[in-house]
C-alpha cells in the first residue's frame, strides 16, 4: 500500500507490556510465565521490549522478581532489553541482570510523583544523577519516563510547559530519550500538539517517544496527530495491558496490536509480526484469564 503524505516509513514500537502491564496484576503471574511472554514478544520482532521494573519490592511485590526473569528470557540479537530504574540501588541490580537500557521515571505534576517515587519532581532529578551516571560507564542507553503529561489523577490539567521543564532537566542529566506518558489517558489531539510543541526546542523529534493510555478511546487518534508531528517512536504494550498502580482509575495502555493494525495498514513499518503479538497476547491471556483489551485481538481472535 503507498505511504501516506507526510508520514514517516518507519515507525519503533516500544512494547511494554511485560513491565507495565505485569506491574498492575491482581493476580500472581509465575516468573517463568513472564519468561515465556517476553521471549514470545522478543520472537515477534520488537527492537525494545521492557521486560521488568528494578523497584523498591515493596512498592510493586508484582515485579519482585525482576533478576530471575532477565536470567531466564532468551535475548534475541536485534532487541533492546529495557527495565525500569527509579535510584542507584535500583541501577546496581539491573546492571548485574545485564540490560540494555534503563528507563528513569518522573513526572509532570508534583503529587502524582509524590505518590508513585515518594519524592518531588526535584528529589526524583536528584536521584536520577548517580543513575544516569552508571549508565554511561556501562556504555547502556537510558530512557526518561514523564509521567501525567497530558493530565494528573490528583492534580488535573497539566500545562506543555510543565512538561517542557521537566524534559529540559532530564536532557540536562543526560536521557537519550524522552517518553511522554499519559497516564491516565485522557489526551485529546490537540494537547498532543501543544505537548509536542513545547517540546520542540527541548530536544530533536527523533529522541521523543509517546506513550498513549487508551482508558477514554484517543490513544489511536493521538498516534495519528503525532505521526503527522514527526514523531517516530510510540510505546504500547501487548493485548492491552496495564495501567498505572498510583493512578487510580487509568486502565490499559494502547493495545500494541491496535496500534500496529493502523500503522501497516498506513503502509508504516515496524518490523514486528502482528499474528504474532496476538499469539503471544493470548498465551498470556491464559495464563490470567482474562481476555485481552485489544480490539483487533478481540477481531482476530473471534469465531463465528
Ligand atoms: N530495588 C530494591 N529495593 C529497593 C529499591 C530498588 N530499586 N529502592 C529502594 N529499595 C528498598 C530499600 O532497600 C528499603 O528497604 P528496607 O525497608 O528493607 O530497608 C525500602 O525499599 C525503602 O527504601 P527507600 O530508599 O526509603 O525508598 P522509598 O520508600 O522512599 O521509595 C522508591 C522510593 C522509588 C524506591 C519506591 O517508591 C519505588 O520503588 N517506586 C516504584 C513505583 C513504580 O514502579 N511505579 C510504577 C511505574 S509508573
Ligand atoms: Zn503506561
């Protein structure tokens, strides 16, 4: 199919699942089902896949066996294994599981972080310094998460500029790349427009990833504005899964398969297998009992 006007050809989709999905389960998710997820998702072609968190365990019990599942997945050459690092203590242990890439992660509205790192917006840049620094010894890429862009669960309407602050500070530590979060899903296209604006002079589009919860329905209509904007990079994560444990009320991030549908069905690349997402969103899907959010997975997946 020809590309569409001013779209980019090639589009990396980030697939978060195995970290942002897992962290939010009810339920206890054995380690080597988790091991058996990533490494399916590894199979369908993703460049990054984020596989766990290195928190405080007592913060996310759910991701408590972050080691165990990097010792256990299967690398596949050509995917980037990236964890979530929120202090040193955190960056010591997923150095010695070997990954690729760390992602530290703030916010844009102070309670929101307050809740979820126990700190300011100012205590969590401090904290990131030691990290960042790590990072570039061991020669690893870091992301930098901000979180309730586009809105907070306790403080509401969060201004671009806001974020812009925030993402200066991080590009003055040193991230590689920026991801814009949105929490608890309540962009609307034109706030991505004006988030992305205020990003411009902060950084190059092609160091900026969004990342769409779909809990009100915008997250495929955010892509495509985006996409327009020249952003080339958007994070989603396998079935559907997700939502944010300090965000009440913030249900899954966009749908990996929802998103690739539209992407090739563009003619954008990916490099990623969609059957093969959906295979691994229903193993997955098995294992918890629970089908999957997704509506492509929900079309793919119906008998008639
Ligand atoms: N890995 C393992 N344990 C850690 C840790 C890490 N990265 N960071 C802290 N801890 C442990 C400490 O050793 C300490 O343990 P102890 O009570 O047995 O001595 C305990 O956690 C508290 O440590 P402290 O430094 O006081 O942290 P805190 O209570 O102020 O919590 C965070 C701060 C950031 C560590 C914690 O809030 C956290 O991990 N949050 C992550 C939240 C998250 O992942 N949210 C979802 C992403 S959007
Ligand atoms: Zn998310």
């Amino acid at each position: 199919m020809a590309n569409n006007g001013n779209m980019p050809k090639r589009v990396t989709v980030v697939e978060v699942g195995p970290r942002d999905g897992l962290q939010n389960e009810q339920g206890v998710i054995p380690t080597e089902a988790k091991i058996a997820f990533i490494d399916m998702l590894s199979a369908a072609g993703f460049a990054v896949v984020e596989a766990t968190s290195f928190v405080s365990p007592k913060a996310i019990p759910q991701l408590a066996d972050a080691s165990e599942v990097m010792a256990g997945i299967t690398r596949r050459p050509g995917t980037r294994y990236t964890v979530l690092v929120p202090n040193a203590k955190g960056m010591e242990r997923a150095l010695a599981a070997k990954v690729d890439e760390v992602a530290v992660f703030t916010g844009a509205s102070e309670t929101f972080v307050q809740h979820n790192i126990r700190t300011s917006i100012a205590g969590s840049i401090t904290n990131f310094r030691p990290v960042v620094e790590m990072a570039r010894q061991a020669g690893i890429r870091v992301r930098g998460y901000i979180s309730t862009a586009f809105g907070c669960p306790y403080e509401g309407a969060v201004a671009p500029e806001a974020v812009a602050r925030v993402a200066r500070e991080l590009v003055a530590l040193g991230v590689d790349e920026l991801s814009i979060g949105d929490t608890i899903g309540v962009a609307t296209p034109n706030q991505v427009g004006d988030v992305v604006s205020a990003l411009q002079d902060v950084t190059s589009l092609d160091r900026l990833a969004m990342h769409f919860h779909d809990t009100r329905g915008t997250a495929l209509a955010n892509v495509l504005v985006a996409l327009e904007l020249g952003i080339t990079i958007f994070d989603s994560s396998s079935g559907g899964l997700g939502g944010c444990p300090y965000a009440p009320g913030a249900s899954g991030n966009l749908a990996t398969e929802d998103l690739l549908y539209l992407l090739h069905g563009m003619g954008i690349e990916t490099g990623v297998d969609l059957d093969a997402v959906v295979a691994a969103s229903r193993y997955l899907a098995g294992v918890r009992g629970m089908a999957p959010a997704s509506r492509y997975y929900a079309a793919a997946t119906a008998t008639s």
